[in-house]
C-alpha cells in the first residue's frame, strides 16, 4: 500500500532532506555575530552564525544548528538562505510569518516550531553589532519576551495588532501567544489594548 | 533503497490474514442482531461466537465481556461507576471515594479522573521508578479504606513495563476495593488470564491484537456493581447501549482465535528480535538510553532515547527510508510536553524529546532488524550532525 502525502509541503521536506548551510566547524567559520535561542528542554533549540561583509552592510554568509523538529530544521535552513546577501536592517526585520512564508505554510501545531530562527537571526546581528563597536544600532533592544513559553516579544504583539489582531484569539491565531500556561493572559490582553490605543484610535 | 518496516505495532496492528477474511465474509451480515427473524439470529450467533472467543482468551466467562466501541470507552466506563450515587451500582456506595491511579496511565484514564477530581472526588496518583515499576511502598500507603477503586494499567504502551497487577489488586481488594486494569497494550502480545491476575474489571482493544479498529470490550467480573455509561438500548444485557458493531465484533472474536494459537510460539521470537535491536543499537550509537523493565517488559516493545536528537526528526528520516516507528517526543504529538510515561521515569525533559518506540509484531523479521540497524545509525549521525547540543565525538 502506497503511503500518502507527507506531513509538510514540499519545501519543508525538501529542506528538511537536504538541510542548507548546516554550521559543521564552529571554530573554522569565524562568526561575526552569534545567535543562540530556545531551550532544548522545550524540544527547540537554535543557532544562527553570521559573517558580515562591512562595506555593504549585508550578511555574507548565514550558517545554524538546530535541536528540533522537521519543522524546526527545515525553517532555520529556509532562514539561512533568506538571510544570505540581506541587508544587516531588513534582515532584522524577518519575522517568523516570512519563514512560515517562504516554507510554504506549516501545520497548525507546528507553527511554534519556527518562531524560534528569527530571533536567533536578530540576535546574531546585535551581537555583530555589540562586536564591530555599533552599540547605537542594535535595534529593538527594548523588545521583551512576553510569553515565555511561546517566546512571543512585545514587539511581535505590535506587529500582529499592526496587521489586524484586535482580541487573545486572533493574536493567539497569530502568534501562539500565551496557549500553553496562560501565565500572560493578563498582559496580552492589556498590550493589545495599548497597541490599538496607539495605532489606531482616533483621538 | 527503501522497503515498508513497520515497527509501530503498540500504535496499532495490522489485520492478520485470517481476521480479514472473516470481516469480508461478514461484510454481508447486516441483520440486527436484536431482531428475531433469521437475518438477525445470523447476525447474533456472529456477535456471541466472538464473545466465547474474546472470553475464553482471556480466562473469563462470556457474560463477562462487554463489547465495546474501544478501549478508551472501556476505561471511561469504569470510571463513569464511581461516581454514579445510586447505592444499587456505585461502586463509592460506603463512603469510599477515592480513585487510585498511577502516573503512567494511558490519557483516556489520567483525563477521565482529572474530570473526576473536578467534580470533588480525591485521586491518588502513585510514582513509578525509573523502569516504570509501581512504587510499592508508595502504593500501600496510598491505598485505603476510603479508596473504591484501583486502576492501573497491565502493560505501557509506551515502555511496555509490565506491572504486577495480581499484587497490585490483592492489596486492593484487602481494603475492599474494586481493581481495574487497562490491559490494552498487553492483551494478545503476553498471556492474561482474568482470573490469575484476579481483577474486576479488564480492558481488551481488537486492533492491538490484529483485529479491526472501532471495537473494544469491558471485562466486569461477575457480581461486581456496574453502570452503564451508554444507555438507552437493551444490547449487552443493558449494559451497552447500541445496536453491536456485527463486522467489528466478528473480526475481534476471529483476532482471538488466532491470537490463541499463535501468540506463544511468537514470543520468543519477538523478544529475540528485540534484544538484537537493543543490543545493536547500544554497539553502533553512542549516548543511548534504553527506558523499560529489563525484565517485566513486553516482548515487542523497545523505547530508545537518543542524547542530542530530537525525536520527531528521528521518526521522519525513519519514515523516508520506509521505517514506521513512533515517538515520545512534544513535538510530534502536538503538545509541548514530551511523553508523560518517559518523565515520570525520571527521564530528563530534554532527553524526553529525543526518544523513539520501536514496537515489534508478528509480521516482523530478522531482515527488518538488519534493515533498521543499517539504516537508524546514519539518521542519528546526520541529525547530531545539525544539533546544538551534541557535538560529535573526536574519532
């Protein structure tokens, strides 16, 4: 009997059979910026090594390491490829929704396993950043995990609420923010509030 | 190359050959076993044969087995009793309400009397050890006069650690408490025998043992106080509501006929391919965790964890080279937890992610173990590869 589908598009599988930019030899690279996210007791864990070319301002080249899922992998090898010649500002500015984009759309219940690449990315920047003395340019160094288990930051709450979140259930759909312990219902609820207040009321 | 190995087995069974042919024989059989006419008295001598069949496998009389839509209704039935305030059938008629319960249940047992805790009844959940053994000691203080009712599962599913039920329901009837054990997992793999392990109620599921899916029965012993969870119909003397599932029950009678004769001489077989799975697997990866009984252990089941591998990664890479396994890990589950049976073994969360179940059946071959310990190596290799957590050892 034939088995069916798979459980992920086809880029997943693909990048998942064929992993882009896997970091082999950390010492050997020599990163300009490094980023590490996510807890391997949660079952995701992330690395992201980047080298900058100075002049231009781009990522030179993107490398990782994932403990984690299909999707997991999948989604920090998409990211590396994305990441490779961006400009150090617009790759600040991926989110875990262009991952899910590029990816070709992950199942429901797998979504939290991409949103872990692009902080790490974000991370490795700053701490290029920290590194080249351009402690003025780290950007977002204000943004706060909200939910710790998700890792949902105020910055991405924003977001969402930019693009249309206006309860918990619609950001939760966006985000997965505070479905696990519920810890943070309180001040989602209140930050949505806030980032309505001041996006969008007419004052 | 690949080649379909399936070594999923505790997941589900595949139809043995004999079962099959009985379901498309009864395919035809579409009386209502309740009515009188000939269609209907066809159907019922159908349902009732089976009933011998499922009985006598397991050492009960036939009036003692309910059929049933699965093994998860099975258990919510039992519990469904406890909380039933009619003296005539409630089993907490004396004042004992207490539910005793072990921390590696199946979830259709741990939901169901978290439901019950909900609505104010005390449930008692006993530890296991690192091998997933009841914690004895633990249990006999726990277990009281207060306590109605005992359930704790035969054999897990997941590490296949086998519990001593007939120890475990001697103390529980000295308190005069009711014993239920979900025996699902060990039904059809190992010998049960109702009466040795001396329990009240036992819960058996068709598709473990090579039987269709969609039926399930309830063993209550004779005498015991028992309340439907289903009503509404006369069907199974009252006691299950709804018209009996002909095709299901058919091929469940024929799955233990068939697992009557044929599961002894399967044992050692099964438990020889298993140890060469262990053994090869400790030979040719570093940093393994094997988690079960060494010796209290289902024959056909082996839980492997694997430092720095995540689980469904493992199970995927497995899946591409046409190997069917399944995994403890959160992530292909759903949830974000890993597998509560692997925690409450004491096993650290992280290594809780990386784990696999292997679980062998009659169909397998010593080629599958070859195939799987060629193949699994790699994937383990290629997967600590890409991990943050393990860095591969000088050679």
């Amino acid at each position: 009997m034939m088995a069916v589908g798979w459980a992920y598009s086809e880029t997943v599988k693909d990048h998942f059979m064929q992993p882009r930019n896997v970091l082999e030899d950390e010492e050997a690279f020599e990163a300009d910026g490094r980023g590490l996210t996510g807890n391997v007791r949660c079952g995701d864990e992330m690395l992201v090594v980047i080298k900058v070319d100075e002049p231009s301002g781009t990522i030179a080249d993107c490398k990782w390491r994932t403990f984690g899922c299909a999707s997991a992998i999948a989604s920090t090898s998409v990211l590396s490829e994305m990441g490779k010649g961006m400009r150090l500002a617009d790759a600040y500015r991926v989110t875990a929704r262009d991952v899910q984009r590029e990816l070709g759309g992950l199942p429901e219940h797998k979504v939290h396993c991409s949103v872990l690449g692009d902080k790490a990315l974000r991370q490795a920047i700053n701490d290029y950043y920290r590194r080249a003395g351009l402690e003025e340019k780290i950007e977002q160094e204000s943004e706060r995990i909200v939910c710790q288990c998700m890792s949902v930051s105020d910055y991405e709450i924003e977001q969402a609420v930019l693009e249309g979140a206006r309860t918990l259930y619609e950001l939760q759909e966006m985000t997965k923010v505070s479905t696990v312990c519920g810890e943070c219902e309180g001040e989602v609820t209140e930050l949505i509030e806030f980032y309505q207040n001041k996006h969008f009321s007419e004052v | 190359m690949s080649r379909p190995v399936y070594m999923d087995n505790n997941a589900t069974t595949p139809l043995h050959p004999q079962v099959r042919e009985t379901l498309v024989e009864a395919l035809d059989i579409f009386g209502n076993p309740s009515s009188l006419h000939g269609l209907g008295r066809t159907a019922r001598q159908r349902v009732e044969e089976a009933r011998q069949e499922v009985a006598a496998f397991l050492g009960a009389s036939p009036d003692e087995i309910i059929f049933m839509g699965s093994g998860s209704e099975a258990n919510n039935t039992v519990l469904s009793i406890v909380t039933c305030p009619s003296g005539a059938c409630s089993l907490a008629a004396d004042g004992a309400n207490e539910i005793v319960t072990s921390t590696i249940e199946h979830p259709c047992i741990l939901e169901s009397v978290k439901c019950l805790e909900e609505r104010g009844l005390t449930v008692r959940y006993v530890n296991v050890d690192s091998d997933g053994k009841i914690d004895l000691d633990e249990y006999k203080s726990v277990v009281s006069e207060r306590t109605s009712l005992v359930s704790v599962m035969l054999a897990n599913n997941e590490i296949g650690t086998i519990q001593d039920v007939r120890m475990l329901a001697g103390i529980a009837h000295e308190y005069g408490a009711q014993f239920h054990t979900d025996a699902v997992q060990a039904v059809g793999t190992v010998p049960v025998d109702v009466r040795e392990l001396d329990v009240d109620f036992l819960t058996v599921s068709a598709h473990k043992m090579y039987g269709p899916k969609g039926v399930g029965a309830l063993m209550v012993r004779k005498g015991v106080p028992f309340c439907p969870l289903i009503r509404g119909g006369h069907q199974e003397k009252g006691r299950r509501a709804g018209t009996e599932n002909t095709l299901g029950i058919s091929g469940f009678g024929k799955a233990a006929e068939m697992r009557a004769l044929e599961m002894k001489a399967e044992e050692p077989r099964l438990r020889e391919m298993r140890e060469r799975l262990r053994d090869g697997i400790r030979d040719r990866i570093p940093d393994v965790r094997i988690v079960g009984h060494p010796t209290d252990c289902l024959p056909n089941t082996l839980n492997v964890t694997f430092d720095g591998a995540e689980g469904e990664s493992i199970l995927l890479y497995l899946d591409l080279a046409g190997i069917a396994v399944s995994t403890g890990s959160a992530c292909a589950s759903g949830s974000l937890e890993p597998s509560h049976v692997l925690l409450a073994t004491g096993l650290p969360m992280e290594c809780a992610h990386g784990s696999i179940r292997i679980s062998l059946g009659r169909e397998n071959t010593m080629d599958d173990v070859t195939y799987v310990l060629d193949t699994l190596p790699g994937v383990i290799e290629r997967i600590r590869a890409m991990s943050t957590t393990y860095q591969r050892r000088a050679a």
